[in-house]
C-alpha cells in the first residue's frame, strides 16, 4: 500500500501522472535509494520512464519519493473503453533491485461542478448508481470474481455507470475489476 498514482494535468496530447511511493529502510544500516519507474500501456509497451534522484535513507527510517512523468498521446479512462495503465516501481540501491512494486491505474480527469454535476475527461453525464454489499448472496463475504463479473455485467445491461459500495470494505479485486470494465466506484468504507 506504499505506491500511487494520480493524475496531474491530462490533455489529449500529454497527460502528466505523479507517482509516489513511500520506502522504508529495513536493514541496520544507511543506504543510498532511487526509484525507478516504468508506466506500461494496455499493450505492455513502455509508454514514459524516469528514475528519482537518488537519496540517503537512515537505517529504520521511511522517505517518501514522488515525480511527475508524462505520458504522450494518452490512452484516456473513460466508462466505455476503460484503458488501464501499469506503474513498474522498482527500489534500487548500488545498481540492484531491492524491491518491485505494479500498480495498473487509468488516466482521467473528472470533478463535480455545483450547476451541471459530474464530469469526465471533459463530458458531462449523469451518474447511475446502484450500492453494493461487499458480499456476493449465497457466497458470503468470500465471493469468487467471476460472480462479481456476472453481476457486474448485468448491471452495465440495466444502464449502470457507478457503484457504492457499502458498510465493509471490499476486496481490491472488486475495485480492480470495476476499474477494467468501466465502473466509477464510490467507495465507502464504513458506515
């Protein structure tokens, strides 16, 4: 839970997504720390690089990394063709790889305007939601993804855009799965 990605400024022609990813040095001594990060587009093709500047982390101490990369001619998130991206970190010390971390995440721009209401990468719409308990019926709390597929899918027939989800956390596979087919999720965690 150390690695995110957001979005800073997307256009057409440029999207700048930040990355941040927080360290911790484990071992009994200071080390010397960078990151590097590789984002992947849906097809696994490098799509923008970079390394942070290196930095002395004292030994039991946590630093967090941040930086901003570009990604030319983005691939935008939207509800109908939900283009999912990969962040590669990698935490390097002395020219090796001490740790690996992926993340998949979509580039998009949304915000909520008082007088015409949601809004994405540029296009207003209407939110259709329904809420769902983090359990699947019959399958309890332990639900297989495929069920959630198959509810999912048959909500997207009814006209649903969104999910709540509601008075338990759900897995991250629900929310991954939400964001590979196109759902907004408003994701509550408690009550």
């Amino acid at each position: 839970w150390s690695l995110f990605v957001t979005d800073a400024r997307v256009t057409a022609k440029e999207a700048v997504v930040k990355v941040q990813c927080t360290v911790t040095n484990s071992s009994s001594a200071p080390r010397e720390i960078s990151l590097q990060i590789t984002l992947r587009d849906l097809k696994g093709k490098t799509a923008a690089s970079a390394e942070t500047p290196g930095e002395t982390v004292a030994a039991g101490t946590t630093v967090t990394f941040s930086r901003e990369i570009a990604v030319a001619n983005p691939q935008v998130w939207n509800l109908d063709q939900p283009s999912l991206y990969q962040a590669v970190v990698k935490v390097i010390s002395a020219s090796a790889a001490l740790d690996e971390e992926t993340t998949a995440f979509g580039i998009r721009e949304f915000e909520f305007k008082p007088d015409s209401g949601f809004w994405l990468n540029g296009k207003n719409f209407k939110l259709k939601g329904v809420c769902l308990h983090h359990e699947g019926g019959a399958f309890g709390a332990a639900v297989p993804l495929r069920v959630w597929e198959r509810r999912l899918n048959a909500l997207r027939d009814l006209g649903v855009n969104a999910i709540r989800t509601a008075h338990n956390p759900v897995a991250p596979e629900f929310l991954d799965l939400c964001d590979r087919l196109g759902f907004l999720v408003m994701d509550e965690f408690f009550d």
